[in-house]
C-alpha cells in the first residue's frame, strides 16, 4: 500500500516536472515571451522610475520685475536660486507674462509690483503675484507651495534683520523644526519605485499565465495534453510552476534596478519580502488563470485582463490616487484589491523596515485572497477541460 502510494507520488511528480520543463523550453524558443519575461520589467522599472514622480525641479519662470530696485532684484533672485525655478522669460507688463501662461511656454509667472521695494523699507507689507495654470491641478499645487517657501524664507529673514536692527527689542517667532521619517529627502522616486515593483510582478505573472495558457488553446496543444495520462491537477501545477519563477526572477531585476540605479533604501527584511511576494503571486496567478478560462484569443486576454483585473486594481490599490482622499464607498471597494496591501507591504518592509509584526495584516488579507481566488479559478479551469 505504501509502495503503491509512492509509487504515485513519484509518477505525479515525473509529469509535473515534465510539464515544467516544456513550458520553459516553450518560452525559451518564443523570443517574445521571453523579452517579456525579463526585459520589459527592466523597462518599465526605468520608464516609471522617472515617470512617476511628483518632484519638480527648473520649472520654466516668467517674471515681470515693476519695481525693479535692489529688494526686488533680491527677491527674484531667491526664487531662481532655490533649485526649483529658472527665469526663462523677463517681460515689463503682467499682461505679457501672462501670455506665456496660456501658451504653456512657462509654468509660472511671478509678478512684483511698483512699490515693492519702498514698502519693505517702510516695514509695511508688500504684495507680490503669482500666476499659475491651474489645468493640471497637482503640478500647481506644487509649484505654489515651492513658491510659498521661498516667500516664507525671505519673510522669516526680514523679521530677523528688522529684531536686529531694533536695539534692545526682541521679536518672537516660531521656528518650525521637521523631523522627516523613513524618507528624510522626501524623494517621490523612494514612494514610487516601490510600487512600480509591485506592478511590474502584478503585470508579468497575470498577463504570462493568461496569454500562455490561452495560446495552448489557440493551438490546439492543450487539448492534446488532456489525452494523455496526465492528470488537471499536474497539468495546473506544471502551467503555474514556471511563471511563478518567472515572477520571483523579476522580483530579483527589478529590486536589482531599484537598489542600485534609482537608489532606494531598502532597510527591511528581503527575504520576508520575498516569502510575502510569493502570497501575491498565488492571486496573480490565480486571476490569470481564471481569465484564460474567459477568453477565446490572447487578444481577449490582454483585454481582459487590462481594463477588468489591472487598471481597477492600479488606480483602486493606492499606487495613482491616495485612498485617503477617496469617497468613503470608493475607500470600501479597496479592501477587496490584493494590490492594496502588497503596497503596503512593500513599502513598509523597504522604507521603513517592518516586520512580521506591523505586516501581519496584509499577510492575512493575501492568503485569503490568494486561497479563494487560485481555488475558484482552479475549479473553473478544471471544469473547462472537462
């Protein structure tokens, strides 16, 4: 009896392994897929590394100096030595500053009036314009708070000369003193490359195990498969198996390019990160077999698995829009998104060094997920061969 039972377990092992080493010759002779595989993660890394970024630096300014006094030539100059604008244009009346406004020749206009100058002098207020294109509310929002800095700065410095100035007098004020954890340079490039790691696995393992399955399909290699001795689960195994590894490689090249290129801290555990990657992995493989048992063609795949598993779940999970700032039904609708808490886990582990302890949560929620989802699509597969 425990011959025989051993018999079987060795025979099931035989021809899954047999079924993994075809899927990896299949893949090694598709050079598309193959580019896929390992290539294109190395793109995308580098493409959104630098894309996805809120940080501005040398936005285009048109400035229209009215008062032109050495207090105005002082204040302009803060402005283009602050790293974050360079003086494009000079024009002499605010309407011509504007001009380069609505023609997106600078992304922003900064006006000093006459008087400027003589106000300062007369410890009175003095008022400046800032003219912004507010088409694209984030890049505005940034800029008016650079903007608001550098004002802050040359206000908190008057002050100081005029306490100086004022024998025996003191001026209070409140000095700020940040204190900036777990992303001290406040880099977008250390909150967004993390998460572009945890696209680029969503994408390859999701889109590999549908199209690949789906095209056993199309050529008619999978109904061949269901004739011989091998049994659905081997034939599962054997399909998931090597896109699996292929999704734990990309883990590798693109923390690789993470690490070394765009320089993110990496201050957790890596092999905890790894051991969780693979709880994701079980639902991105689940959910692209479940949408090779929809589709027809790998352009219904791709379609597929595009605009009804990928794009919610991206613009849902908190890597475009903060889900702090959803609608409170539309922040419901995030629990039931895996990538919401492998974000979470991602970030926590690199960034800011978290443990089993702060991510046990997330881990929770990604076994449930992934059980459920690779036990449903499994179910369904398994019925569609039959």
């Amino acid at each position: 009896m425990v011959a025989t039972r051993f018999h079987a377990v060795r025979e099931s092992a035989r021809m899954i392994g047999e079924m993994i080493r075809k899927e990896f010759l299949q893949i090694r002779q598709d050079r598309r897929m193959l580019m896929v595989s390992l290539f294109a993660p190395v793109l995308q890394v580098l493409l959104l590394g630098y894309a996805a970024t809120t940080d501005l630096t040398n936005a285009s300014l048109v400035v229209c100096d009215q008062d032109r006094t050495p207090e105005s030539r002082t204040f302009i100059r803060r402005f283009t030595t602050s790293g974050y604008f360079v003086e494009r244009y000079r024009v002499d009346v605010p309407d011509e500053a504007n001009r380069y406004i609505e023609h997106a020749e600078a992304s922003m206009a900064l006006v000093v009036p006459k008087g400027f100058g003589s106000s300062l002098l007369r410890r009175e207020q003095a008022h400046v314009q800032v003219v912004l294109d507010g088409t694209d509310a984030n890049t505005s929002n940034v800029l008016l708070g650079y903007a608001s800095q550098v004002v802050a700065s040359a206000s908190q410095e008057i002050l100081l000369d005029a306490a100086s100035a004022m024998r025996g007098m003191r001026v209070g004020m409140v000095v700020p003193e940040p204190r900036i954890w777990f992303n001290p340079d406040l880099k977008s490039a250390n909150y967004m490359v993390p998460g572009v790691v945890v696209l680029v696995l969503m994408v390859i393992t999701l889109m590999l195990t549908s199209l690949g399955i789906v095209r056993e399909k199309e050529i008619g290699t999978l109904e061949q498969l269901m004739v011989t001795p091998i049994k659905p689960h081997e034939l599962i195994l054997g399909k998931l198996i090597p896109f699996a590894a292929i999704g734990f490689t990309d883990v590798v090249v693109v923390l690789a390019v993470a690490r070394f290129w765009f320089h993110v801290p990496m201050v957790g555990s890596i092999p905890l990160l790894f051991a969780l990657s693979g709880l994701f992995i079980l639902t991105t493989l689940g959910l692209g077999l479940f949408v090779s048992t929809i589709a027809k063609s790998q352009q219904q795949a791709m379609l597929i698995a595009m605009f009804f598993v990928m794009m919610p779940m991206m613009f849902l999970g908190g890597f475009v829009f903060p889900i702090a700032n959803m609608p409170p039904v539309i922040q419901a609708t995030t629990y039931v998104m895996p990538l919401r808490y492998f974000f979470e886990i991602v970030r926590g582990i690199l960034l800011k060094g978290a443990g089993p302890a702060e991510l046990w949560h997330q881990a929770l929620a990604l076994i449930v997920f992934g059980v459920v989802i690779l036990t449903l699509s499994v179910w369904r597969f398994r019925k569609t061969l039959g």
